[in-house]
C-alpha cells in the first residue's frame, strides 16, 4: 500500500506522518547543531539584558527612552536571526559560488567608509551613518568574505581531487586576497579588526593543511610588521596611547588608562554572584565609557558576579567546541576552513574583549559575539553561525 493508507497501517495518521518526516534522522530540525544555536540564542539575550542595565540611565544617548537601546539590540538579534535562517537555506556550497560578488560588495564597503560617507567613532574611521540612530560598520562582512575567499581558493584543487594539499602559488594567492581588504580596514585605522583578521588567516591556513612553513614565516612577517610600525609611528595618537596604558595602567588613569581601571573595578566589585542585576553602582554611576558595547563585559562582573560572567565563557565555549567538532566531521576541506576561520574569529574576538576589561589585553574597541550592542557585529557572527549550521546540515549523515 501507498500513501497515507501506508501509514493507517503502520499505526500513523497523516499528521503523525508529517511530524515523523520533520523529525526523522535526515530531516533538517535533527541536522542543525541545536547546542550551538541555543547557545548563541542565550549569549544575545543575557546581552539584551546587560545592554539594557548599562543605557536605561543614561539619557544623553539613549534619547529619554530607557529602553531605546534593548529594543533594538532585539531587533538586531531578530534580523541576526533572520540572517542566519538565509544562510542556511542559500547553503554554504551556494555561498561559495557566490564568493566573488561577496568580495566586491565588501571590498566596496570598506572603501565607502575612507570617502565622506565614512564616519569617525571613537578615534576609528570605520562607519557609514544610515541615519535614524543605525549605522553601519562594513569591517565586520569584511572577515566573513576572508574566510569564504581563502577557503574557495584553498580548497578549490583539494576538494577536486587534483591535490591532497593546498600548493605555494594558491596560498600566495589565497593571502592576497585577505591583505587587499586588512590593508584598507589598517587606513581607517581599525587595529582591533586587522588584528581579528590576522588570526582569521593563521587559521584558515593551519586548517588547510598548507605547509608549516607559511605559519611561522607569517608570525616572524607580523612580528616585524608590528615593530616596524612603531617605529615609524604610522599608529595614530590615540592607539599608541592604549598600548601604553596597557603596558604601564598607572602610566594615565585619569585618560587613557581610565577605561581599564574602571572595568576593573567593576569586575572586582561583583563578587561570587554579583550586586545583582540593575543594582551595580559602576554601571548605575556610569563610571565604566562604552559600556553597552565594548565594555559590556564589566556589566556581567559587577552585576552577576563570577557566576554570570563564567557562565559568559562557558556559552562562548560550547559555540567554540561546537564549531570545531563541526570543522571536523566535514567531509569537504572548504566546509572544514570555514569552520576554521570562524572558530578563529570567535576565539579571539572573545578572548581580546573579555581580557581587555580585565587589563591583560590592550583597549582595542572589539565587540563580545552576540552579546554586545551593535547591529554590524550582530548581523555578522549570526551570519557566520548560519555557515556552521549549513556545513552540519550538508554534510553526509555517516559523518
């Protein structure tokens, strides 16, 4: 028998044939990697919280609405979604195709901010305002085309079956690609997103399979970049002082070094459980700047206490093994490097945010993944959380 009389007889109806169908091992709900997706849900909304405890007061930017900014780190976190759902349904094999016109928007982005529609925050040249309290920061796409560059060149002749290895020629080309976009984003000046970036391709190439000799050729390049830039002073002003204020705290603390002691102070204030949500005086005094968005971190210190913010870490570190377990039962190299550069991406992103507000890494301007405000830095990591769920999704059950 055939149809749902096939069914009537196994004991199914047709609704519990349909139910059976969205739950069954190939279907797309048992496909999605759910701890990493509930994860990122939860990280966005203990954001949405801290968001909120560290701007309902503060009337001179959040235009006497208390809740001006929550609702659209909300409303971030739906398009974020949305965004991702996309992604998943273009898949990430269709993305690759698509590379090159990704690249040139990117790219195109970029180069906008270094015109007159680019504007100046915080001492980074680094946004396009859209008007009506949104504005874009085109840096943040600029990572997801390196890593789905890289990863289409490297994984081209590999994944064809022509090579068991990524070749000298295509990782030179594949590193050309990344410096065209790092060096533009290094005009703005955005250090904390060339810095991401950087760590994006170290990745990506250990992840490849390319030769050692490209890493540690890289690492003694960015070393010598790095003293040659000093050097030459190319940083501006304001960089050279967070470096040095990370280097020596006492150097400034009523400048450069305030940001840091004061979300030391906060941190150090919390406790084992926190002063409780809404009841934190750094927060509630404003003592902390830039508290919704780089510093958002402080918030979870002083008003959740060691629990709240360990449970922070513990989130960002089952997104972390998830998307390497996900790298790693890829069947393809091009799904493995993405995942890769993603991995790299988060880690650092999180690691540079988190230890900055505790003084052992030096002020950047770096957004928490999902937890801190902002809509470019939003849209961008559930983006890139789309591309994992999509390499789980299209990868060979046996896997």
């Amino acid at each position: 028998m055939t149809g749902a009389n096939s069914f009537s007889v196994s004991g199914y109806g047709p609704e519990r044939a349909g139910w059976t169908r969205v739950f069954a091992r190939d279907s797309l709900a048992r496909r999605l990697d759910w701890p990493i997706l509930l994860s990122a849900i939860a990280l966005s909304l203990i954001g949405s919280l801290l968001v909120y405890s560290a701007t309902r007061n503060r009337t001179e930017i959040n235009q006497g609405d208390p809740y001006y900014f929550l609702v659209r780190h909300l409303m971030n976190m739906g398009i974020g979604i949305g965004l991702m759902i996309a992604t998943v349904w273009l898949g990430h094999r269709t993305l690759r195709n698509a590379v090159p016109v990704l690249y040139g928007l990117s790219l195109l982005g970029i180069l906008a901010v270094l015109t007159p529609l680019g504007s100046t925050v915080n001492g980074a040249h680094s946004w396009i305002v859209l008007g009506g309290g949104f504005s874009l920061q085109p840096s943040e796409f600029v990572k997801i085309s390196i890593i789905l560059g890289m990863a289409m060149l490297l994984a081209a002749r590999v994944d064809a079956g022509d090579k068991l290895y990524p070749d000298h020629r295509t990782v030179v080309q594949a590193l050309g690609l990344a410096a065209v976009p790092m060096l533009i984003v290094m005009l703005m000046p955005d250090l904390g997103s060339v810095m991401v970036m950087v760590l994006i391709v170290l990745g990506v190439l250990l992840a490849s399979g390319a030769s050692n000799r490209w890493i540690f050729g890289l690492l003694g390049a960015g070393a010598a970049g790095a003293i040659t830039v000093w050097q030459l002073h190319i940083l501006d002003e304001y960089q050279i002082a967070r470096f040095a204020a990370f280097a020596n705290p006492s150097l400034d603390p009523a400048g450069v070094g305030y940001n840091t002691n004061q979300a030391r102070i906060a941190i150090g204030s919390g406790g084992l459980t926190g002063a409780g949500l809404f009841h934190g005086s750094q927060t509630t005094g404003q003592f902390v700047p830039e508290q919704q968005t780089d510093f958002v971190f402080t918030v979870a210190g002083e008003e959740l206490g060691f629990m709240g913010a360990g449970l922070i870490i513990v989130l960002l570190g089952v997104i972390l093994w998830r998307a390497c377990r996900i790298a790693r039962e890829t069947t393809e190299l091009y799904g493995t490097i993405v995942a890769a550069g993603i991995v790299a991406w988060f880690a650092f992103q999180s690691f540079e945010n988190i230890g900055m507000t505790l003084g052992i890494m030096p002020v950047t301007g770096l957004p928490l993944p999902f937890v801190s405000y902002g809509g470019s830095s939003m849209f961008a990591v559930w983006v890139a959380m789309g591309l994992l769920q999509s390499i789980r999704v299209q990868r060979p059950m046996s896997a």
